[in-house]
C-alpha cells in the first residue's frame, strides 16, 4: 500500500480561490448580461431568438442625423443605463432603473402613449422642419409634398385622448444566445483558478 501526502496548504489556497470566484460570479456574470443586452440595442439592432435572429421594428424615417443608428441608440442613453441593479450571492438583476430612462419600459414591452400637447409642439416642429422651403410667405411654409412633413403634420394633428402604439422591440430578454455567453463566462472564470 502507497501512503500519498497532500499538502494542505495547495487545498487551502484552492479553497480560497473558489470562494471568491463563486463570490464574485453573480457580478460577473451580471456584467456579460449588460454587455450582451448593450450589443443587442447597438451592434445586433436586434434579438436573437430561437436559433433565428428577430430584428427591431425600423424607423419610418431616416435622416441624416439617425442613419446608421439603431433604432433604440439614438442618443446612448438607454445603452449606458443597462446596470447591475442588485446581486446576492446566488442572483443577479440586470436592468433600466425607471426613474433614468421612464421610456425603456415601453420599448421592452411595447404599448401605448398618450399624446401630449408638447408632443403636438413637436411633432409641428418637425413637420415645418420637413415641408419644403418653396412658397414661404409672410412667416409660413408651403404644404409639402414630402412623406416625412406629411407624416410628422398627421401626428400633429392627433386629437385630444388619443395614443401613440409603440411596437415592442424587447432588448433584455434570457435568450439561448445569452446563456451561451454566460456558460462561456462561467467556464473562463473557472479556468483561472486552476
């Protein structure tokens, strides 16, 4: 019979290790969720589901300004709110706090709003934006023939108690694609401590 020594201070030091990656995985693995919900909204402009690839519903519109955007990176914002929101030691909540972007929820689940007046200045606004130049007299702007004038005008002119339908373009969701990443997160995670 072979009498095998270990040594107790390689299994401690290995104990330490995995304690604190096991720790530490609920943040990591909450950081590769914001890093994969961040590409879904500016590299992907979609989601992937199912083994086949859902893109969002696009702009009526494009302009110079938003073209080559995703739609829902316009101004970054939503993009740079995607945060850990809180962890424990066995979960992770990934998320848009409401009160920082309150219009990130009616992207991922879609809906309605109701028009505003200050929508109506806006929308005005971008009609006159659009209509054409020709014809202006005495401070105001020929009609124009121009999709995107008309289409800002019809919003405009939206009555009182009337609502916007947002389509869903939902960008956080658990897909096989993220668990694939999150698989591959825990592993290299692993790795390192052997």
């Amino acid at each position: 019979m072979t009498k095998l020594s270990i040594n107790t201070q390689v299994l401690n030091d290995l104990e330490k290790r995995l304690k604190k990656v096991l720790n530490d995985m609920p943040t990591v693995i909450g950081q590769a969720a914001v890093t994969h919900f961040q590409e879904n909204i500016t590299k992907r402009q979609g989601v992937p589901t199912g083994g086949s690839f859902q893109r969002f519903k696009g702009r009526i519109f494009e302009n110079n300004r938003n073209r080559g955007k995703g739609l829902l990176n316009d101004t970054g914002n939503m993009v740079d709110s995607i945060k850990i929101i809180s962890r424990s030691a066995n979960s992770v909540h990934v998320g848009i706090r409401a009160s920082e972007i309150p219009y990130a929820e009616v992207h991922q689940q879609g809906g309605k709003i109701p028009v505003t007046d200050k929508m109506r200045k806006f929308f005005w606004a971008k009609h006159y934006e659009h209509a054409s130049s020709a014809g202006r007299s005495r401070g105001k702007r020929s009609i124009s023939s121009s999709g995107e004038a008309n289409f800002w005008k019809a919003m405009a002119l939206k009555k009182a108690n009337s609502s916007i339908t947002i389509p869903k373009r939902q960008f956080m969701d658990v897909t096989p694609d993220l668990e694939k990443t999150i698989l591959r997160t825990i592993k290299t995670e692993m790795n390192q401590i052997i």
